[in-house]
C-alpha cells in the first residue's frame, strides 16, 4: 500500500458518507454481547468453533478487553492503549516516542514492535500467529481497532505455542455474523491529528459481509515525529446449521518519525526535543485468510485455518557516527577510522595489523580522508520483509465419559516464512539542529534520495559494514490437552505441546560467512491444572505449565560479543544461542455476585503467579561503544506476583479497580555489559540474584468508572499509577530509577439523536511530565555547542492532549441473529 493509497483509502472512506447516509434507513449499529467463555486455543475462536470453556473450568489467568471498553479510547485509534488501561499487571514503555509504537509488557515480559527487544508473548490475530518472522516483534499498529471483537489476555497454556512465556494474547476480530450496521466515524484534536473511519457489517441469508477501514494523521507531539496510519480489514462469512466459513483479508500501512529517547539534557530545556534525526520507521503488510469450522457429529467438530501474510519495514536513522582518526600508529594515519574500543586483538595479531581492520572505506573502497571539527554521523538503512504462509486444524470432542463431562483437544499448526535482511550506513554529518544529512560536495557522503546509498564498511567489516541475510523459519507444533469433569464441581485439564523450530540464515555478502546455518530446536511443554466452583459466584483455579522460546534469527545472527552488531543495523558471526524454557505456577480465586446495588453484577478475581526462566535472552550493549550490541544467554530469571480485580456493573454505573504486584528479578550472578552506565566499571555491571529487571514498575494500580450522568450523556474517567522502575542498561540497580508515575484520562459521550453521537476524549489530563523509558549514552559533544552532560537519556510521555469527534450510526434492519459464535457447552 503506498501513501498516495493510504490517502486515498481515507479520502474515499469520507467521500462515501454522503452516499451511504442517503441510501439506507438510519439505525443503530448491532453488536452481539460478550459471553463468559474463552477460547483455549487460537483455532477456537478463529474457526468459529463453539467450543470454548466456561471462565470457571480454566486454570490460569484471563483478562478480556471487548469492543465496549476499546470504543472508550476510539480517540486514541490504538488498542494498546484500552489493555494498558485496563488489564492488571500490563504496563508500557515508550521508547520510541510515539503512542503507535509502544513496548507492551505482561508481568515482566514484553511484545514489542521493535526489532532486537527480545519478545516473550504470543500474539493471534483469528488464529494466526502474527509475531514477525525476523524478530518475533508486535505491530498492533497494523490493526484497526474497531474492527476487534474482544481481546483475551491468556496464561499458563502452551497450546499457543512458541513465545507464550508470559502468556498469549488472542485477537478475536468481529465479522459480518458478530456486528451489523454502518458506522461512521471523523475525529480531530490536539498536534494536528485527523482521522476517520468506515465500519460495515450486514447478513444476508447464510452469507455475511464486514468491512473495517480508517485512517490517521498527525504530527505528533515531539519534534520531527510525524504519524501516518491506513488500515483496511474485510471479512465475508458462511453459515450452515452444522457449519460456518470465513475468507478474510487485510492491508495497512504506518508511517513513524522520530523514534528514539532524547538525553535529559535536551528535554530538560523542552519537553518536545529529540535526538538526532531522522529517525523513521514505515511498515506495510497484506494478508489472506480462510478461517472455518464443521461439526462433523453432535460431539465432533473440526476447526483450522489457512493463511498468507507479507509483510515490509523499512528503518531510517540518523546517528552519531562513532568515527575517529586513525592512529599513527596505523597504515592510513589521517584517514577516517571506526572507533575500535569495544574490540580486542586477536592471539598473535600486532597493533598495526589490529588497527588497520578499522579503517572506513567508501566508494569503490576508497579510503576516506579524516578532517577536523567535523560532527560525523551516519544515515543507516535497514529493510526487513517476510513471506509468512501456514495453519492449524484442530478437532474437539465434547462426549461424555462415564457420565462426567469432557472436552478433548487435539491439533496442529505450521507455520512458514521466507525473509530478507538488509543493513547500510552513507556518511553524513550531524547538523547543529541535530538533523544528519549527506553532503553533495562531498563524494565519499553518499546519497539517500529513493533510499539509494553508499555503503560503508571498516576494512574487515567489523563493527560498521553493509548486511545482506535471506533466510527460512519453520515452525511446527503438536498438541492435545483434556478438561474432564471429575464431579459437578471439580476440572482436571492435562495436556501438552510439541513445539518444533528450524531457522536457516544464509549470509549474502561475504563479510559474515559465519552467519550461514540452520538451528533446530523442539520441546515438550506439559500443562496440568484443576478449577473447583465452590458456587456459582465462587471457583478455585490452580495449574502449572511450561512454555519455550527459540531464539529468532535476529538474535541467532548478532550472539558473538567478539563481532558486535551496530543493532538493528548489522548481522555478523554467532556462536549458538540456547533456547528459553519456562515453568509457571498459578492460583487464584474468582468469581460473581449478582443483584448487588441497583441491580449491578460484581466481578472479582484474586491470584499470584510465579515463572521461572532458564536460559533467558537479554541484549547487552559492547563496551566501548553502546551502539553495538550483541545477544547472550543468561542462566535463570524469574517473575513473580500477584494480582487482584474487581469490576462493578449496572445500567448506569461501571466501576472497575485492579492492583498488580510484579517482581521481575535475576536469578544469577555475572558480569554484564552495560558502557554508558555511568555507576559500571569500566564498562561491567555485576548483576546478583534479586537484582530487578529495568522497566517493570514493583507497583502498578487502575481504576476507572463510566457513569450515565443523563439519558444519552456518558462520563467516564481513569487512573493508573506505576511505581519507579530501573533504567535499561541498569540491570545492577546500581543508579536512581525512572520515577513513579500516574495518569489520569477522561472519556464522554453524548448520543444526540438515535443515530449520531458526539464524543471526546482527554489524556493525561493533568499534564503531568513522565517517562516510561530511559537507557543511557554516552557523554559528550554532539556539535559545537551542544553537549551531553548528563547520561540518562527518556522518552517522555504525551502531554495534556484533547479529541474530539462524532460518530454517525445507519442501516438496514439487522437481520434475525444467529447463535453467537462462542456458545457454553
């Protein structure tokens, strides 16, 4: 999808409004309520299979976001924003600066869009595993978030398979059988931003149709942070008695600026300062699904799904160069040199031998020519893009044995991707508005117009050099797990999953020959559980379960700290990194009450969790140059904590609260590398056991009512406060933390007539300045006067900001609904 498509996908989403409006009866959109089961496995609620499981027979941990509470933040065009809200022990780290892109992380454990974050939770998308094939990362900016049905925060089941460490999140998206009418939607507010949004749904006898689309632009609220967003989701359905089919299809694309914390230096002085730049970051993908389900007999069903998904990014980053002369002690004194502190000689190799590897060549090999005073950066260029294709099929039985209720599971899934790797880097300098741009003049500084440029490299394309890497997943996996009745009260669920995994890479330059392999990895993750219901309002859950993650071939082609990569810029010789591998213990309470006050119904849960790793992967940065980084395998760490919840709702009141405890902690003791951390020791951090992991707040608390203060006016307002977190690179909790935090919302809504509604939507609406992420860089000038004093560096978060918008609903008469997708059995 290009931009000028973008544009005009959202051009013609306005245009059809006048069209629409006058060809249809006015009426208010449909949506099928939410039902109290949840989906076990992702082919569950992406076949339409019925089969999912009361909340009471499961034996861990599910938190739920349904379309209601993501229509409270419809401002916001994001539904990572509903879960931070909402979901307990979930919070975000921004290191990117914008709202689109944000870190999510679940009990200590992240899914990120960025490439080199390592990844620890499962995500699907109607069954389909939609962690990127290169580096397993999350672009919930690829989805529309009107379009999303419910969202299930799920622990403790290995059934979905690699990554499902901390969990898996399932995207359930609505279709034409879940939600009729017409919608549509226009909003504006605070840094410039427009946006929009068409969402369709009707059925017609057997057949149904849905169609979402939307679109976004603003300039965001830091400098040079441009976001441009377009989305489309279709989806047509079939639905015989013992039967139902969908065929789906999807493309979006997004466009970030700025990406990157800012020393506090600079924010100090204004809120709005970055880095250097550009820093941008665009991304597109197309997908094709068929999803369906059979009822092969009135116990019998069988459910899969097929699917296809491409998908590009593209990286431009403007960058301190890391560049010096080189040495007189070197063959090319007063020609540029990558700086080689990080890097030590190799046995027997001689200084001169040792510094000569450094020296930067550009066109044709040139050497370049070393000048004075000059602020040296580089432009650095990488393009990742994927051919994802695979399914699952599953069958469930739900017979009786011995006159106790049962449900048996057993499946399969596959999943297969072909990708491609690409790293440059065109020398440039650093303008003193922190702007990095090439110089005409200049032959040796490249050019970035079309993104063409001159590739530079050191001598023997250490620390700096162009990367060129294809390569293959293959994942596979085999399941089967049982919830059996063992009296009217009291489930057993057992079962377990076979994950298999091969990563081939195949170097294409010639410069990391030691990149090209294939790795293998497979486990067996058991699961065991039991729920007793005391009463209808009352159950007791308890399970334990093991998960695993296989390195992705990011991490498996940057491992070597004798060959660091300029990440995500470079790939280079790796010795083998281990699998993670881990095990979870959880128990809680929860339960109903109904008829409380006015009639309401309150629900509330209370549980603690604990999962230990082997083998975790964490990135490290070299000594000497914090640009360069590498991967490593630690030997133990461990996530542990509670979580308690509650949520009150009545025809006109909802009120919900949550309090989570997250210990997130090492268990090892060793020497880490962390170069800027201004407390290291010469480079080295010592990390013990009980040493916090950075960014995971101890203390994190939600609260949040919507209240009908009239007939047709909402009000709704929230809070969330997180306590203080470590600094990424501070994993020796040697230096002061990020300080705590809270940020209070505000949502309204007014329905005007039947039809048309006026809403509006404050964030952070104290203003408050804070950080959810911070790291470290070096010291130093940048340009002429303007220098680093201070080490730390952030991302602060959005100021005070307001939007506003109205949302028109029309249509036909829905037809007759037929059984909802999810039903209790």
């Amino acid at each position: 999808m290009t931009k000028g498509s973008l544009r005009g996908s959202l051009l013609a989403t306005v245009a059809l409004l006048p069209c629409a409006a006058s060809a249809q009866t006015a009426q208010q959109a449909v949506t099928l309520p939410e039902l109290d089961v949840v989906a076990t496995s992702p082919v569950s609620a992406a076949g339409g299979g019925g089969r999912a499981l009361p909340l009471y027979k499961i034996p861990s941990t599910v938190e739920t976001v349904t379309a209601a509470d993501l229509d409270a933040d419809r401002g916001t065009f994001n539904a990572v924003t509903t879960l931070a809200r909402k979901t307990p022990g979930l919070n975000l780290s921004d290191s990117q600066g914008s709202a689109g892109r944000v870190d999510i992380t679940y009990r200590g454990f992240t899914a990120s869009p960025v490439q080199g974050v390592p990844q620890g939770l499962a995500v699907y998308q109607n069954g389909v595993r939609i962690n990127e094939a290169f580096g397993d990362t999350i672009q919930f900016d690829l989805i529309p978030p009107s379009a999303i049905q419910r969202i299930d925060v799920v622990t403790g089941n290995p059934v979905f398979g690699l990554n499902a460490l901390g969990g898996a999140v399932n995207i359930q998206m609505k279709n034409g059988f879940t939600w009729q009418g017409t919608e549509i939607t226009a909003l504006g507010g605070s840094d410039a931003r427009i946006g929009g949004s068409l969402e369709y749904g009707k059925v017609i006898g057997p057949w149904s149709f849905y169609f979402n689309g939307d679109g976004l632009n603003d300039r965001g609220w830091r400098y040079e942070s441009p976001s441009t967003i377009g989305r489309l989701y279709a989806d047509l359905g079939y639905r015989a008695p013992d039967s139902e089919f969908h065929l789906i299809a999807a493309g979006a694309r997004t466009f970030f600026g700025a990406a990157g914390a800012a020393p506090v230096d600079f924010t100090r002085n204004n809120p709005r300062a970055i880095f250097t730049y550009p820093q941008t970051s665009t991304t597109e993908m197309g997908t094709i699904q068929l999803t369906g389900r059979v009822d092969v007999s009135p116990s019998w069903e069988l459910a899969g799904n097929a699917y296809f998904r491409r998908f590009s990014q593209t990286y431009v980053d403007g960058n301190d160069g890391n560049f010096e002369e080189c040495g007189r002690r070197s063959s090319n004194a007063g020609f540029l040199c990558f700086e080689n502190d990080g890097f030590a000689r190799s046995a027997g190799q001689t200084r001169r031998a040792f510094l000569d590897q450094f020296t930067i060549l550009g066109v044709n090999g040139q050497r370049i020519p070393y000048t004075d005073n000059v602020p040296y950066g580089t432009i650095d260029v990488t393009k990742t893009e994927a051919t994802g294709y695979g399914g699952s099929l599953q069958a469930t039985n739900s017979d009786k044995i011995g006159g106790y209720g049962n449900r048996f599971v057993v499946g399969g899934s596959i999943d297969a991707a072909d990708y491609s790797f690409k790293s440059s880097s065109t020398l440039g300098v650093i303008n003193p508005d922190l702007s990095v741009t090439t110089d005409p003049n200049n032959p040796f500084y490249g050019t970035i117009p079309g993104l063409g440029t001159t590739d530079l490299r050191t001598a023997a394309a250490l620390g700096i050099a162009p990367s060129s890497v294809i390569g293959s997943n293959l994942y596979m996996g085999l399941y089967a797990t049982d919830t059996f009745d063992l009296t009217d009260s009291l489930s057993l669920t057992a079962g377990a999953r076979l994950n298999f995994a091969r990563v081939t890479t195949q170097d294409q330059t010639g410069y990391s020959p030691d990149v090209t392999g294939t790795h293998y990895f497979s486990k067996i993750n058991p699961v065991a559980g039991l729920t007793y219901r005391f009463t209808p309002g009352l159950s007791l859950y308890g399970g334990y379960s093991e998960s695993n993650r296989a390195p992705t071939p990011l991490e498996l082609a940057c491992a070597n700290p004798d060959r660091p990569c300029l990440l995500p810029n470079s790939l280079v010789a790796d010795p083998p990194l281990k699998q993670v591998t881990g095990r979870t213990y959880e128990m809680g309470f929860r339960g109903n009450v109904p008829d409380v006050y006015d009639g309401g119904l309150l629900t509330y849960k209370i549980g603690a969790f604990r999962t230990d790793l082997t083998n975790d992967i964490i990135q490290l940065a070299t000594p000497g140059n914090a640009a360069r980084g590498y991967y490593v395998n630690v030997p133990a760490t461990q996530r542990q904590g509670i979580e308690i919840g509650g949520e009150y709702t009545a025809e006109r009141l909802s009120v919900y609260a949550n309090y989570a405890l997250i210990d997130a902690t090492y268990q090892f003791r060793g020497t880490l590398s962390s170069p800027n951390n201004p407390l290291a020791d010469d480079g080295a951090i010592t990390v013990r056991p009980g040493n916090q992991v950075p960014l995971v707040p101890n203390h994190q608390f939600k609260v949040g009512f919507d209240y009908l203060v009239l007939p047709g006016w909402r009000l709704g307002m929230n809070l969330q406060a997180f306590s203080s977190s470590y600094y990424r690179g501070d994993d020796s909790n040697l230096n002061r933390k990020l300080p705590a935090y809270y940020v209070l919302g505000l949502n309204t809504s007014y329905q005007v007539t039947k039809n048309l509604q006026v809403f509006g939507l404050i964030t952070n609406l104290t203003n408050n300045k804070y950080a959810t992420f911070g790291t470290f860089a070096e010291p130093g000038t940048v340009v002429a006067n303007l220098t680093i004093n201070e080490p730390r560096t952030t991302t602060l978060a959005q100021p005070l900001s307001i939007y506003g918008g109205i949302r028109y609903a029309f249509g036909a008469e829905p037809a007759p609904m037929a059984e909802p997708i999810l039903r209790k059995y």
